[in-house]
C-alpha cells in the first residue's frame, strides 16, 4: 500500500517519528490522523479543564486533517482515553 505523508499545519507539530496525518490514496483516499494534544496557540497546554484541553485537541485534530483535504465531517471514528472517568461529562 502506497501513503503519501502530508505537511500538516503549526498547531500539530510533533516531538516525535511520526506523521500527524497520512494520505492512503490506494485504499479509497483514506486519511489517517495521530492523536492530538491540547496545546494552545503559545505552544503550551491549553489552560482551563478537561472541556477546554478537549476543544484544544479537537481543534488541532481537525486543522491537521485539514491539511489533507479533510474536515469534520469525514470524520469516521474517534477514540479518546481518560485517567478518570469522572471526566466523561466534559469529554463528550
């Protein structure tokens, strides 16, 4: 299978080996995005709780999708992990 890796946008830049997002051209045009994380515009951590640091990630999930053509709604699945599920209200 064939993947063309995609310049993704500031907001998703990464401290490690890896791509934020990936095109599969030969598997329907899929496009694969790594987790985010919920830092701000400044480069550190979202300030607020669980529901901004969410909003944080999401926006960031979604301007690296945005880089390969994507948007919210091509949006197929979401996994989000938590330490504490007393966070589950703010998450969703």
């Amino acid at each position: 299978m064939t993947s063309d890796e995609i310049t993704a946008s500031p907001a998703a830049s990464v401290a490690g080996p890896y791509s934020p997002v990936v095109r599969c051209p030969a598997q329907q045009d899929l496009i694969f995005v790594s987790g985010q994380l919920p830092v701000g515009e400044g480069g550190g951590l979202e300030p607020g709780g669980v529901g901004e640091q969410v909003a944080a990630a999401v926006r960031n999930a979604l301007a690296v999708a945005s880089s390969a053509g994507a948007g919210a709604e091509d949006v197929v699945k979401v996994t989000v992990y938590t330490t504490d599920i007393s966070d589950m209200e703010a998450l969703n």
